[in-house]
C-alpha cells in the first residue's frame, strides 16, 4: 500500500534547536513576537480555524483573489458551506459582533494557522502562520502610529536589514470610488494591451491593477491618476508624519500604488517588504478597515489590524542557538530510573534556566556519553548503582577537558546545580 503524504503546500515543523532550520526559527519568531505583543498591552484572541464560507466572502470579498480561488471551502454534512480562514481578521470582528462588545475598545493578538489555495512556490504555501494585532474602537490617528511603532519594534528586536516599511492612503469610502473611477477611465483605452489577469481585474477590482507585476501594464500604468490627488490633505499629512516620526527607526516609502488585496481596507494601509525575499517579499501587511463591522451585521466600529507571515519572515531572520545551559542525566542501570527522576525533578525546579536532559532510551555509559557530546551538553550528570549506595553522583564537565570529573554528595550537586 502507498504511503500516505501531506498534502500539496503543507508542512510538519519540526523543533530540532538548531536555528538554520526555519521549523526551529519559526518557534523562536513566534515566541519573540508573541512577548511584543504583550508589551504593548495586546490581548490574546483564538477563534476557530472553521468558520461560515459567508464570513470571508463578505468581508475579504468576492473580487479577491483569496475568494475567488484561493479559499478552502466544502459543505459539512447538514450541507452547510464552511471555510478554513485565509487570514485572522473577518473572525476577530464576527467574535466582537456575536459577543456584542463593538462599542469598547480592544487591542487583540492572535497567532496561528491559515488557508489559502494557492500555487505553492518559494515562501507561497497553503497553510501557513500568521501572527496578527488588531486595534478596535479608535477611528484614525493614535492606533496608524501604535502599528507602526509596533513594526519598528518588531523590525528592531530581530535586527532585520533589507526591508521597507511601504505605506499609503486610500481616502474616504467616496475618495476610493472617485479614484477607481478614474483608473478604470484612464485604463479602458489600453485594455486589449493589458494581460489576461489585468483584463479580469479592471472588471472586477481595478485598484488590484496597480499591483501587477506585468512589466507592460507597469509601463501604462506611468502616466495614471494617483491616489493621492484624491485623498484629503489630512491623509497625506498622516503620512509624512508617520515618515517623520518613525524614519529613523526603520526604513518607512510613501508608495501611493499600494492598494492590498484584501476589499476591506479604507484609509491608511501598508506592507512591510524585504529585497531577501525573492517573489513573495512581503512578510507583513495590514491597514485600517473601518466599515467592516458594520458589513458584517454589527454596529459600526473604527478599526485597524496587521498581520505578519510567519514562515516569510523566519525566512529573513538570523537567529543564535538558544544560550541556555544544558545538563545531560546520564543513567546507568534502569532499576534507578524511579530515583532518577525523583532527583532530576528536584534539580529542575532548582534552577529553570538550565534545560535538563534526562537519558531515556537504553544503551551503554559510552553511548549515552557520546549522545550527551553530540548534544552539546556542558555537564553529565551520572548515576550509576555504585553512586546510589553511597547517596552520591558524578559531574562531569563536557566542554572543558582541564576540569575532572568528581563524586558529589545528592545534596552538593544541588547546591552545585543550583548555582550553575
Ligand atoms: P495579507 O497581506 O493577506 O493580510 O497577509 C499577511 C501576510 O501573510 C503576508 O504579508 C504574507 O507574509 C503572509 N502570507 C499571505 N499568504 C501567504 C501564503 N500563501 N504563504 C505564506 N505566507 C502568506 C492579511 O491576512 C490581513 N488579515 C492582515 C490584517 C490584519 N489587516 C488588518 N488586520
């Protein structure tokens, strides 16, 4: 019989601590960047990973490209047609709307798994991490500087080079339709120029023209309307003072093509890219979405949110080994096993930055040792029957030959432990 595989675009992560694998990475990334999260005051949110097909067809909407090919989609057996998410934000509002909390404000930080059908390529996958914050109940000003602060810090703690914070401002709902119109006037003319794709966009969602990567309508796209003749000047003075502010932290562009491909956006919006990337450069995106509540049946609520790709971005980090000390218990003989564990459960609460590994497979004192090297320990801890009778233990130190090995009393190698 043939064996059974993962599926097309998914992966097992595996956690092996060595931070060249992007699995190892990516456990690290999640817990640096959950710990921001918590600095800044967010609040953990975890709705399902299933959710109403309705959900994400009216809130990512029915021009995009996520709803129209990407979502994982089937009807259960009562019929009823379910989606695994594409992404974190349409269930954080319909969570708000059913517990009727939309007239509160709240800072929420989610993390997990999401869904899309995608081409699988470099950095592209069907399931993937993303870990998100979402600011409700503020309508613009204070949160555009709380997210870009937020981006800073996380572009900072993992002193990440090559990227662009890229931002722009898409208006009232009415600036964004006047500039539409616009765009959809200017590129009519030059439609039989435009590739399949653009073609199908222009009907559909114009403003994802301005994202395509075809070189020809890049080229007609030159002389087009921009967005920001048709914004207010309070949107583009939001946007040089974030510039302004922030600049000297992280490398922030006015883009005024950046659009997103997501319907729901309003107002300021932005992507974070970096040139380590390849085709896929960008690792975080988000922007403010003030009408999607009350699209989705609640009152309405100013909001603002951003989530980042976590598999992208343990892609452009260089992370160290973890620096914690390790301990290999070595025991001899399986009769102590139940002692052993007694005494390896004291040590551990005696010292928790010290990771304490305790031999569990059989084998002889000189494999356990060999095992204990190629872990990198930096001291053995060896119990044999011998050291049992005399309430002792050995310590060995690994890592430095000048140093012997030495039998300790149970209650030294506490203090030892203790003070490692
Ligand atoms: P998004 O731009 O669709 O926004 O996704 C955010 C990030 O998820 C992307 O920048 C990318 O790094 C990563 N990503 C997207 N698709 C894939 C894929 N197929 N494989 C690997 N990584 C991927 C959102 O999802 C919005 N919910 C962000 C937001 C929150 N807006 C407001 N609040």
């Amino acid at each position: 019989m043939a064996n059974i595989k993962s599926l097309t675009g998914m992966q097992d992560l595996y956690d092996d601590g060595d931070m060249k694998n992007l699995s190892s990475k990516l456990f690290e990334v999640e817990k640096r960047i959950k710990d921001i999260f918590i600095n800044y005051k967010f609040q953990e949110i975890r709705t399902p990973v299933l959710e109403d097909a309705n959900l994400f067809i009216r809130s990512v909407g029915s021009s995009s490209d996520i709803v129209n090919k990407e979502i994982y989609s089937f009807n259960d057996r009562n019929d009823k047609a379910l989606a695994m998410r594409p992404e974190g934000t349409a269930s954080v509002i319909r969570s708000i709307i059913e517990k009727k909390l939309e007239l509160s404000t709240h800072k929420l930080w989610y993390l997990g798994p999401m869904w899309r059908y995608e081409r699988p390529q470099k950095g592209r996958y069907r399931q993937f991490n993303q870990a998100g914050v979402e600011i409700l109940g503020i309508p613009e000003g204070f949160p555009e500087y709380e997210m870009i602060s937020i981006i800073c810090s996380i572009i900072q703690d993992f002193d990440l080079k090559n990227c662009v914070i890229k931002i722009n401002h898409l208006g009232t709902k009415e600036n964004k339709e006047s500039f539409c119109q616009a765009l959809v006037n200017f590129l009519e003319p030059f439609k039989k120029e435009l590739n399949e794709k653009d073609q199908e966009r222009l009907e559909k969602n114009p403003l994802r023209i301005l994202d395509s990567k075809s070189s020809e309508t890049q080229s007609i796209l030159k002389n087009s309307p921009s967005i920001k003749d048709f914004v207010d000047e309070s949107s583009i003075d939001l946007l040089n003072s974030l510039k302004n502010e922030f600049s000297d932290l992280c490398n922030i562009e006015i883009d005024h093509k950046l659009v997103r491909g997501l319907d729901y956006y309003s107002g300021f919006v932005f992507e974070a890219i970096s040139s380590e990337l390849g085709a896929q450069d960008s690792f975080l995106g988000g922007g403010r979405y003030d009408y999607l509540c009350s699209q989705l049946g609640g009152k309405e609520m100013p909001a603002i949110g951003m989530a980042i790709g976590l598999e992208r971005f343990s892609e452009i980090v260089s992370l160290k080994n973890n620096q914690k000390k390790l301990v290999s218990f070595i025991i001899q003989t399986s009769n102590l096993e139940p002692k052993a564990y007694k005494i390896a459960h004291h040590l551990r609460s005696l010292n928790k930055d010290i990771v304490l590994d305790i031999s569990l497979s059989e084998g002889s004192l000189k494999s356990k040792m060999r095992k204990a090297n190629k872990n990198n320990a930096d001291f053995a801890i060896i119990l044999g029957e011998e050291e049992l009778n005399n309430k002792s233990v050995v310590i060995k130190p690994l890592k430095d030959e000048l140093k012997e090995q030495q039998a300790v009393s149970i209650d030294d190698l506490y203090s030892f432990y203790k003070a490692l």
